[in-house]
C-alpha cells in the first residue's frame, strides 16, 4: 500500500498501484477495484481510490501520430498537455481548450472534460477528442466517437475514469500563428463589474478569466483583476514567429511542506493587497509568451506543498447569470468571514457550448474557485455550506476539484448520472464514487478496513 | 550517431534514448520482440522527429537470424554510424540456483546474443573505419555477490569481451561505450522496493548518449555508481564473502 496523493493531499487514503507500460496489454487483474490515475492533478478523491488499486498510466505516454497539415495528433493516454505542446507549438498547433495547468494527462483531460480561459467561445476540452479507445474489464476494447459507440463516448467524456481505460485518444489541435498572447489586465472594483467586464470581453477576447481577492469585503467583495487576451497576430512588433517554445517560468521549486503558520488572514491579505495595487487601478496591455499567460502556477513546481501536509481542499463551483450575483456573493462572503484565507481565487465565464460528455461540468454561468488550508472540521463545513448554496442557486460543483460534495448534490448537479451509472465498468470505482453513493458500495467495507485505510466513521465517510 | 540500430528498442533505457535521438533527427532501425510493442515506440519516434524509422520484431535470442538482421539494418538506413545494444533480462537467481536451464536462458540472452551480434557488426564497423557501438551492461558486472551473481556474470563477461572488442577496435577509429547503470526504475525493477539510488530510464539514457557523444570507453550512470562500486570492488575477498550482499 501506498499513500498517493492527489493534488490537494485530502483526503488521504491508501491504496496499491500498478504501472501500465503497453497500450495492447490486457487490464491488470488484481483483486478488489481499480481506477485509471493521470498526473494526479484532480484535488480531491476523485483520482484516488482507497483499498483498491490505481493504474498509473504516465508510462503509456507514446505519440502515435501527428499530422502537421491539419494539426490531428494521436497519441497514448498517459501523454501530457505538455508534451503536446512541446510538439505542436514550434509547428503552429496549441490546444484548443487548457486547464491551469500543463501537467495533466490527456486521459484525464478527457474523464474530467476539462475547461480553460476560452470557455465561452471553445467550450471543453472533450469536443476535440475527435476518438479514442477504451478498454473495459470484461477484455473489451470499444473504438468511440461521435459515430462510433457514441453512447461510450459520451459516458467517457467526463465520466471520472469510472468507464473504463482510455488507452489512446486523438485530439483536434488549433493553428496559432506564434506562441505568443497579447494580454489586457483590467482592475475590478467589485463583484458587479466582474460581471459587466467579463461579458464584454468575452465578445472579443478568446481568453478570459479573474482573479479576485477573497478576503475583500462589503462593497468590495469581488475586487480583482481581469485578464483577457488573444493569440497575437503573427510578426506583433517585429517579434520572429515562434520563438523558444520552451517553458519562460522561472521554475522554482516547494522543496518540503510548509509550515502551515506560513498562510494566514495576514499573509493572505498582505498578498492580495500587493497583488491588486501592483496595477495601480489602470488596465494595461503586454505581450506575453503562452507559457505565464496559460500556466502561471506551473512555474512553481510543487506548489500545493505551500499548504503543509495537511493539504488544502478546493471549491469550484458554477452558477447560472440569473443567480450570479447573490449567490457568488454569499459564496465569498462565507469563507472570508470564515477566517480561513484562500490564496487564490479565480473568477470565469462559461459559455453555452455543450460539451458530449453527459457528466460534463462546465454549463453556461459563472464559475468560482477557490483553494482553502485544511484546518479540519471548521474548513469541511464551510465547503459543504458553499455546496449547499451553489445547489440552491441552481449551479454545479466540479468533481475534480471537490472533496465534499453531498450524494444529493451531485445526483441535483449531474441529471444524467442514473444512465451514467449504468456504464461504470464494474471493476473500476473510486473514493469518490464511493462517496457519492454510499449505499450500494461495489467493494466490502472489510477490504477498505483489511487494506490499512483509515476507519470510516460512518458509511457516510467512507471514501 | 546519425543512423543507428537499436536491440532491445521496447526496453524502458532504449526507449528513452530513442527519444533523445528521434528529437535529434536521427535515422533510427528498432529490434523488439513484441511486435505491438514494438509498433508503438516506432510510431512514437516517428512522431518525435526521426528522420527515419526502420523495424523488426525478432526473438534475439534466435542467433541464426542475427547476420541477416545486421544486413538489414545496413540496407534500410543505408549505412550504419551507431548501434544500441540494450536487450537483456534480470533472470532470477533462486531459480537459476536451482537449475542449468534457468542460469543459461540468462547467459545466452545477456551474453552471448549479445556477442552473436556484436561479431558481425563489429566486422563492418572495423571495414568502413567509424561508428560506435553502445552497449547496456550493469554494476552488476563489477562483482559476484550471492543475490545475484548469474545475471552479474553474464554482465562481467559481456565487459570482458567488451573490452577485448575495444582494444582491437581502437586503431579502425571504432568507439566501443560500456555502459554500467546502477538500479533503474522500469518494469524490469517493478517488484523491487525502490530507494533513491533508483534512476529513471530518462536520466540513464541522457547519460548514455553523452557516453556515446564523447566516445567514453565505460561509464557509470548516474556517476554515483563509479564510487559506490570503487568500494564494492576494493573490499578484500575474505571479507567480502562473509558480508550478505
Ligand atoms: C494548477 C491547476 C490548475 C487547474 N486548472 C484547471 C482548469 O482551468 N480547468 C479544469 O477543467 N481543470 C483544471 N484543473 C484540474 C485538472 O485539469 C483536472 O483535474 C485533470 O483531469 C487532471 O488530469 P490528470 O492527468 O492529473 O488526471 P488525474 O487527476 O490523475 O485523474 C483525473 C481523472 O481522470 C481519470 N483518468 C486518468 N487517466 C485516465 C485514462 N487513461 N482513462 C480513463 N480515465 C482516466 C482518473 O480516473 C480521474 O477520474 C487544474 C488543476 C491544477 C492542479
């Protein structure tokens, strides 16, 4: 047994890994469940299955092809957005849609149908997964596309790694003319000029996204800055066209935990204080390689070690335009009068662009995420609180990025789950499966109990 | 090394260092026994940037078909600069204890189809005075130690034979490059316990090449290993075959 975390370090469960090395090789069989594992980005417990078995997919990270005439690239599912990018840029490909990160894997791009800046006008990452193959434990192996086994396309795109393994997929990349982005920075007073802002950028920004300061109050809740940005047109300035591709972060590194005494109301506040008027309330303009534009956080390798070893959890939440306001509101005001700091909080829109994915998270609104210490008790409840508001407000919380969701909410947020359950391949769960249906467990709780993981307090716990 | 012959191309070291040369534009013949395994690290090179990617799945340890290999490989890329020689098993030394047959199946893959295809591309690399031959041996080599001395002696005849072909090789401009990993993390280690003497099969490869690039005659990578078996080597025998090693 190992203790793999996931990106946010809670929970912590245990559970076995096994390597996977060859793309035609049949399933492992191992006892108990098993569940695909990327670069262990997702924060909470849906990457992590505790008492069972992770799949490590990193070494299944082969190209299989790339054309550079329409830009197609196919390639293992353990193949990062990092290595695509490192292929497709100096040949003028990008991603057409990028989480915050770079250090995830195609397939769980896919089983999280990942969202980025462009939302709005790109919708997610699953509408260029042009195929892709999945092996189920049953020793089938299922082409789909939008044609073929439509059906497990859709369960897959978004479906949380419960349907199966995808062992290769072929993506649809977009042509840019450099690697460069010319970005606007706009200062926001508050939470109701995100939300004037934010709309008018989007008719002709591709990128878009805020950072807002959490700990703002009354009046001032939602101050923030918006970033917004296009691919520059080719030569910009007299620039050469694709420059270096390679990575601009200053490529510092967390080399242990954190004391957790480093974050607090005061160094947090001291932070966005510095990091606000750092812009001395007018917009600007610059023009920035795609690498700090798309994936500040990345040249901070190890990052989420700032929070010490009790790990942080995440809150991303999405609600409708026609409850936005209030209810983001309420959100922000809850955890900063909760007293527990959340370093960074981003602030985006999504458009109406569906996604294949039945399980698919983003819906057109606004969408709110925010980072928070893990300070026990006190901290769980103030997320599941921010839960039961979004459920109220119509909205949606992201399974990536969650920890304490209620089973009542994701069956309120996902409508398609029932017909979803229906494709889980029995062999494969997760802990936060588990979670989410705690009634009809597919795994003994005695083999949870016998594997060393922590004691369930209730079924309820049980993750 | 511009157009290179790699054995054993589906290993976790070899395909990383076909990686390294598909990125440098080199024209690459690839040998592997699993034919889909295979397809899936040519592909991959392909990708990658090769000039030219060349396969063949083949048993290696069918030696009948190795001078046939060679004179394919020379025809596909149309000449040969460099060879990776990096097939090999760990074997298991309780079985091979316990019987010849074991301890020979590991002999005759690390051994001697390694010198049944070292004879004739030796030959032709002395003929056409230039190239490097690049071959994968391991710490193992440098001493017998009870855990696992059969696959250690298979290695240390190999580094025998290697330097011989290094001696006679030396005046046709022919760099001979062994290369002794220490513990590494790929499949082939996947049962063992890993501590942090384990290299990944990127860093082995990096090291590899830069052996190969500079014409080195032995290497240890990661370097550590020069002086953690400088020790190993220099422990008196009388004592040494009373430690549990
Ligand atoms: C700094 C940062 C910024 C982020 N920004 C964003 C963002 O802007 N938008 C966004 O949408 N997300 C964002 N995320 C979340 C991240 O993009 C997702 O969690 C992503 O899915 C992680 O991919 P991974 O390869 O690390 O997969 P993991 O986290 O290891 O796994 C994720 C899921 O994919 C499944 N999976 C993985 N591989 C396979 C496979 N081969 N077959 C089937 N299932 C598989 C797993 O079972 C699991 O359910 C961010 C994360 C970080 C750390």
């Amino acid at each position: 047994m190992k203790s793999l975390e996931s990106w946010g370090r809670y929970p912590r469960v245990e559970q076995r890994t096994q390597a996977l090395t060859w793309r035609s090789d049949a399933l492992p069989e191992v006892s108990g469940s098993v569940l695909p594992h990327g670069l262990g980005r997702s924060y909470g417990d849906s990457c992590l299955n505790g008492g069972g078995t992770l799949l490590l997919t990193s070494g299944l990270d082969r190209f299989i092809d790339f054309d550079p005439a329409t830009g197609v690239v196919r390639c293992e599912a353990g193949v990062s957005l990092d290595m695509i990018l490192r292929l497709g840029a100096p040949r003028g490909w990008f991603l057409p849609v990028t989480p915050g990160t770079k250090f995830v894997t195609v397939g769980g791009a896919i089983a999280n149908d990942v969202h980025g800046k462009n939302h709005h006008c790109a919708g997610t990452f699953g509408r260029y997964v042009r195929r892709f193959e999945l092996v189920r434990s049953d020793g089938s192996r299922r082409i789909c596309s939008p044609d073929e086994n439509p059906d497990w396309y859709g369960a897959t795109i978004g479906g949380l790694g419960l349907t199966g393994l995808i062992t290769w997929a072929e993506v649809q990349l977009k042509p840019i003319s450099n690697p460069y982005v010319l970005q606007e920075t706009v200062p926001l007073a508050n939470l109701d000029e995100f939300l004037v802002v934010a709309r008018e950028s989007e008719a002709d920004h591709q990128f878009t996204m805020a950072w807002v300061d959490c700990l703002a109050r009354g009046k001032k809740v939602g101050r923030g800055l918006l970033y917004r940005g296009n691919f520059a047109p080719p030569q910009f300035d007299g620039l050469p066209l694709a420059k270096s591709h390679l990575s601009h972060g200053i490529g510092l590194a967390v080399p242990m935990d954190m004391p957790s005494f480093c974050l607090n109301r005061l160094t947090v506040s001291a932070f966005n204080w510095l990091y606000f008027h750092r812009q001395n309330g007018k917009p600007k303009q610059r023009l920035t390689h795609y690498d700090p534009f798309f994936y500040p956080l990345d040249a901070i390798y190890g990052w989420n070690r700032i929070y010490g070893r009790k790990g942080f959890l995440q809150f991303q939440c999405v609600v409708p335009y026609s409850t936005a306001r209030d209810a983001l509101k309420d959100i922000l005001e809850r955890s900063s009068r909760g007293g527990l700091p959340s370093f960074l909080s981003v602030l985006k829109t999504f458009g109406d662009i569906p996604s294949p994915g039945w399980l698919s998270f983003p819906r057109k609104g606004v969408t709110l995420a925010m980072d928070f210490a893990n300070r026990g008790e006190k901290t769980y409840r103030l997320v599941e609180e921010l839960d039961r508001v979004t459920r109220e407000a119509g909205g949606a919380v992201y399974p990536a990025k969650d920890a304490r969701m209620s089973p009542e909410s994701f069956a309120a947020y996902f409508p398609r789950h029932t017909e979803f359950a229906g494709y889980v391949d029995p062999a494969f769960s997760s802990s936060f499966w588990r979670r989410m249906h705690p009634v009809s467990l597919p795994f003994s709780l005695e083999s949870e109990r016998a594997s060393g993981a922590p004691q369930p307090q209730s079924v309820l716990a049980l993750r | 090394m511009k157009k290179v012959l790699v054995l054993g191309a589906t290993s976790a070291i070899a395909q990383a260092t076909v990686r390294l040369l598909a990125a440098r534009g080199a024209s690459l013949y690839l040998v592997g026994r699993n034919a889909a395994n295979l397809d899936a690290v040519t592909k991959d090179a392909a990708t990658r940037g090769a000039a030219k990617v060349e396969s063949k799945a083949v048993d290696l340890n069918d030696f009948a078909t190795h001078e046939a290999l060679v004179e394919g490989a020379f025809q596909a890329l149309g000449g040969l600069d460099g060879v990776v020689l990096a097939h090999g098993v760990l074997g298991d030394q309780a079985e091979s204890q316990a019987t010849w047959t074991a301890t020979e199946a590991v002999l005759r893959t690390n051994f001697m189809s390694a010198v049944s295809l070292l004879t004739p591309l030796a030959n032709r690399f002395e003929a056409q005075k230039a190239g490097t031959l690049v071959v994968i041996s391991s710490v193992a080599g440098d001493r017998g130690r009870q855990s696992n001395y059969v696959y250690g002696a298979s290695k240390g005849a190999l580094n025998v034979f290697l330097q011989g072909l290094r001696n006679r090789l030396a005046k046709a401009n022919v760099a001979v490059v062994t290369v002794k990993p220490g513990f590494v993390d790929t499949p082939m280690t996947a049962h063992l316990p890993k501590n942090k003497l384990f290299a990944s099969p990127e860093k082995v490869a990096r090291g590899l090449l830069r052996a190969a690039d500079s014409r080195k005659n032995e290497v240890y990578v990661p370097g550590i290993w020069a002086l953690i078996m400088l020790i190993i080597k220099s422990i008196p025998e009388s004592v040494f075959k009373k430690l549990k090693l």
